[in-house]
C-alpha cells in the first residue's frame, strides 16, 4: 500500500496577506511628533568675556513660581493681564523714564525710519512650575509680540501680518518688531 501524500499549504498567499496588513497597519497609525515652541535663537557671541549692560527699566522681569504664581516685574499677576503688559511695556512711551528707552533705526526692507523699544522681557521660572503654566505665559508673550507685528502692518500696509505675501515686507516687519525675550534657566524661586 502507498502512502498517501500529504496536501502542502500555500505559504506565499499568507506572506502577501502579513506584508499587506503590516503596510495598512503602517498607514493607518498615527505617530506622535514632538512639537516645540518657535524661537528664533540669537547668534553665537564672539567674545565671551563682553558684559553687555541691560539697564532697569528696559527690563520687564516676568517670574513663575513653584505654586504657578505669576510676578510681573515684582506684582502679583494674572496670566489673562501678561499680553496687554508686554505689548504696553515694548511700546513708545516718549519721555516716560517708567518706560524703556527707545532708539530711531532705519528699517531698510520697508523705506522707514522708526523708533524701536530697547526693552526685554525677562522670563524667569521656578524647577517646580508645570508645564501647563509655562507654555500659558510663552503663548501669551508670543501673542502679545503677534499683536504688535499685526498693528505695525494693519499701519503701514492695510493687512494683517499673517496675510502679507511680500517676503521684504514680512522681513520689516520682523526687523521693526524683534521677538525680545530673555529666557534665564530655571531655578528654585520659590513662592508661597
């Protein structure tokens, strides 16, 4: 009596269904992407040993402690109060000495000469302020720098800054608005 063969199973139809699911699989997943806040950093500095000067008053000291508390130069704060704060403390205030000094610069992109704010916000937070807190007041202090850049363009060219197509313009704008932040590293603040 001979043996019966046994069937053999088409393994290459199984490898084209495994590399077809492994394909949708790929397709269809969602990856997570790391996403940051935009800032554009300032250049290397040449020579380490220059102390640059920055006086009081073109300062404005934003602090966050452990407890999410908001100090805006040495007052207690609400976050809902740090946009209007920033925009009045980077704007002109001719012959207030409460205010930052202000220089006139030529802005070549746009053909004008403009005063231009020497302030800086200086943010400065605690190791214990959450992540939630921090990324309010960065929102709130690049909003407050948007606005401004809207209000120079609405001013000067009747459109939004966002809506501007004209690469020269976009880039007076930018020279004429500097995003002026001075972000310390975090350190044990404290806060009640």
């Amino acid at each position: 009596m001979a043996k019966k063969a046994a069937p053999e199973i088409n393994a290459g139809s199984m490898a084209d269904i495994a590399f077809l699911l492994l394909i949708f699989f790929l397709v269809t997943t969602t990856m997570d992407v790391d996403t940051g806040i935009t800032r554009r950093l300032p250049p290397p500095v040449e020579n380490d040993v220059e102390d640059i000067v920055v006086k009081d008053r073109n300062i404005l000291k934003v602090l966050i402690n452990s407890h999410d508390r908001l100090l805006i130069d040495g007052k207690p704060g609400d976050i809902s109060m740090l946009k209007q704060k920033a925009i009045d403390f980077m704007s002109i205030h001719p012959g207030d000495k409460t205010y930052p000094e202000y220089k006139p610069r030529l802005i070549e992109e746009l053909g004008i000469e403009m005063d231009m704010s020497q302030g800086i916000i200086s943010l400065k937070n605690d190791r214990g302020t959450s992540y939630d807190m921090y990324i309010a007041v960065q929102d709130e202090l690049a909003k407050a720098f948007h606005q401004m850049k809207d209000d120079l363009s609405l001013r000067l060219f009747g459109l939004k800054y966002n809506q501007l197509i004209d690469d020269n313009k976009v880039k007076g704008i930018n020279n004429a608005i500097p995003v002026r932040i001075s972000e310390a590293e975090p350190e044990d603040i404290g806060g009640k």
